[in-house]
C-alpha cells in the first residue's frame, strides 16, 4: 500500500513539475512580447513573431526559441494554440490601443506565408508547421480575424454579411472567463470603438439628412436600412411607447421596491406592453411569457423582489424572445421577427435592458448567437434579421448613447407631438419628408 502511495506521489510530483516547467516557458514568451511591442517598431515585432512561430528560429533571441521548444518537445497542442493565441493579443490589444490596424492586418497576414505549408527536414519545425495548419482552420483564427474587420481595405473584401456586426461577435471573446486577460481587454475595446463609430455616423447621417448640404456631399448610411434608416430614428423618437422607455423603467423600478416577487412580474408583463403588436399577436405573446415567467423560479415567488431577481428573470425573459440555450432562434423571436414590425422585438429587449444595465454583456451575446446562426445563409434571406439587428442599433445609439437626439418640423416650425395617438404618428412616419422634417443631434 505504500508503495503505491509512493508512485502516485512521485506521479504527481513529476506532473506538478512538467506543468511548471510549461508555465513558465509560456510566461517568458509573453514578457518577451510585451517588452517588444512596447519599445519595437511594428515591423521588427512582426519578424521576431514569424522568427519564433513560423521559422522556429533562435537568430534573435534563443532563450524565447528554447522556451517554445520546451512546449513542442512535449508535444503540447493545446498549450501551444494557448500559448500562440495569447501572443497574438498581446500585439492586438497593444495596437488596438495605439489605433494601428495595419499592423494587426499584417499579423493576420503572418498565417498565410507559404512556408507554413512546407515540409522541413527537422521533426520539430515540421509538428509546429502542422499545429499553425490546423490553428488557421480553427475558430480560434477566425475570432483573431474580427479584428480585421473594421479596417478600411478590409471592407472592400467579399465577407459574409453578419460580418457587418462583429461588434457583437466580440461579446464571445470579451465575455469568456476562460480567455486570455488581453484577448477579453481587446475584444471589449474594438466593440467598444465600433459602437462609438457607429453612434458618430449615425448621429452626423440623420444631423445632415434633408439639408442641402446633404444632397451636394451625403454622409455614409451607418446601417443597411437604406434612406429609411430616417423614417425608423423618427420612430423611435415620437412613439409614444420608446419615447418614455426610459421613464417608464424608472417608473416600475420606483414602483416595486416593496412588492413579492410574484407581484413584480404582473407589473413587469405590464410595463413589457405587447399592445402595440397586432391584437391575436399581442395575446399569443402575452400568453406565452405569461405562462413561462410564473413557472421561472416560482419557489421564490413570497420573497422580496430584488436586483438580483430582477437581473435574472430579464436574462430568461431575453433567452425567450432571442435564442435558446441550444442556439436556436425561437418561436416568440419568428413571431416578433416575421409577424409584426421587427422594432416591437427592439423595444421589448430595449425595455429589459434600461431595467439594468449589467444585462447587456447577456443581451450581446444573445444577438452574437442570431448573427452566427443565421449567418449561414445569404443576405438575401436573412432581411428581417439584418433589419432588426440595425434597428436594434440605432435604438441603443438613441438610448443608451451619449447623444441626444431631436426632431423637429422645419415648416411649420413646430416639435412632433409625443401625445398624438400611435395611428396618427405611424401615418406621419410613413409619409415622411426629409425636406419638411429635421434631426439634430447633441451631447447629453
């Protein structure tokens, strides 16, 4: 018995030793390019990158070529994608940073030099060129790639069209607890640079709509809604039901301090508001978040509603009208999307997260994972959903942005009443005239 005690021991001990003897080659590499990027030219950090990873060479520096042989004599896969990945935002997360994208072209670039594909004499350079193989085949990769996108000369590139939206496919990399800290800290800081874009254009688009300065030199449509990307802002700013969203949040959350947490989703399924839908629509919805939302968490239903509550009964509630945990759209999303005007689906999801602000990171992924799904199929078919997703956009630019938009009717000069019933106010937005109506835009 003690002689087994004693293998498994030295078993451990042994093991114990060989994952540190990896961590800390790993950790040599990484100070390694933290230092470079740091004091280096972009193109001197490039080299040395293919030097290490493609080349296998010990020209530049030996000690960080010994430390990447210490993983691949141990015929490591999985800490050498971890390892290799980890370098590569280390650069990105720097450039991103310095707003050199460029040079992050130029890494992607790295993976398509042709000697990846060649077969060396040396056993060790021939298993490193094969694991560069398959990590350019990987998912891995193509999360690397989405830093590419937003780059100028990239656009004019055919890509698939939810590429449109890597500001959500980022949430996977910057809400994933098991990626690296500079693959989170470079994922949130180009959605977070994209969104900023976004809320610019969109704000310097509808500031110069229906001037005359607009029909001599046009500002870029920030969406793919075409013209009527107007005609969806006035919307969003004269009904009455998005107009006092936020109003209305702050209403029910002053409302239901002292209610059980039963009574807190009577008042949440009133404020959610489905009436704006068609009527036989609106009671289908109704019934089928009604009946599912008393079954969430119904043993609590006697405690006090609190934010923690609240938190999770919007995250199922979103999980309900996007993508289920199996990453299917379902049927309330196909009813939201495809039966009623896809801007009901954006002021439920709008509503949920004015309600808490710690839901969006939840409410990114959700629509990360419409994207993905649906990305497999062409532009054409997917109308609705690229649709919903640029309005879904517009509606957080307006509120939860940092400008504030106004609307205002040139002739006679007088603001779009907030009051008029929503019939009047649809039939006004259909009619819409750029040259009658204007937008302005401010800081908040």
């Amino acid at each position: 018995m003690n002689s087994l005690n004693n293998e498994i021991i030295m078993f451990w001990t042994a093991d114990r030793i060989y994952s540190q003897g990896i961590e800390q080659a790993q950790q040599r590499i990484y100070e390694f390019f933290l230092d470079i990027v740091r004091r280096k030219f972009p193109d001197e950090v490039l080299e040395d990158f293919k030097n290490l990873f493609v080349n296998f060479s010990d020209t530049h520096n030996s000690e960080i070529t010994q430390a990447l042989d210490q993983i691949v004599t141990a015929y490591n896969e999985k800490e050498f994608f971890y390892t290799l990945k980890r370098c590569c935002y280390i650069l990105i997360n720097n450039w991103t940073v310095n707003n050199n994208g460029a040079s992050i072209q130029s890494l992607i670039d790295v993976f398509s030099h042709p000697s990846i594909h060649k077969k060396p004499i040396s056993l060790k350079l021939k298993t490193l060129r094969i694991w560069l193989q398959l990590f350019v085949k990987s998912e891995d990769f193509q999360a690397l790639k989405l830093f590419t996108l937003h780059l100028e000369d990239h656009g004019r590139q055919e890509q698939n069209w939810g590429n449109r939206f890597a500001s959500y496919l980022l949430a996977y990399q910057y809400t994933n607890p098991v990626g690296s800290r500079e693959q989170r800290q470079a994922a949130n800081l180009l959605a977070q640079k994209m969104k900023d874009k976004f809320k610019f254009d969109l704000a310097m688009y509808t500031a110069r709509s229906g001037s005359q300065l607009f029909a001599k030199t046009p500002n870029t449509n920030p969406t793919s809604l075409s013209n009527n990307v107007i005609n969806i802002v006035t919307l969003m700013l004269t009904k009455n039901s998005v107009l006092n969203c936020e109003g209305l949040a702050i209403n029910l959350l002053d409302n239901i301090k002292n209610l059980s947490y039963k009574d807190f989703k009577v008042s949440l399924l009133k404020y959610l508001d489905f009436s704006a839908t068609d009527g036989e629509i609106s009671e289908i919805l109704q019934d089928k978040l009604h009946d599912g939302l008393l079954d969430f968490k119904s043993h609590s239903h006697d405690h006090p509603v609190c934010s923690s509550l609240i938190l999770k009964t919007s995250k199922y509630l979103i999980g309900e009208i996007t993508i289920n945990d199996h990453q299917q759209p379902t049927e309330l999303f196909n009813i939201l999307l495809h039966h009623t005007n896809p801007i009901n689906l954006v002021v439920l999801l709008l509503k949920l997260l004015l309600l808490n602000e710690a839901i969006r990171p939840h409410l990114e992924l959700r629509v990360a994972s419409i994207i993905k799904y649906y990305s497999q199929y062409s532009e054409s078919k997917c109308k609705s959903v690229i649709a919903f997703i640029d309005m879904l956009n517009v509606a957080f630019a307006i509120h939860a942005g940092e400008t504030r938009y106004n609307i205002v009717r040139m002739s006679p000069y007088e603001l779009l009443n907030p009051q008029e019933s929503d019939s009047q106010l649809d039939s006004q937005i259909s009619t819409f005239d750029v040259h009658e109506y204007r937008i302005f835009s401010q800081v908040r």
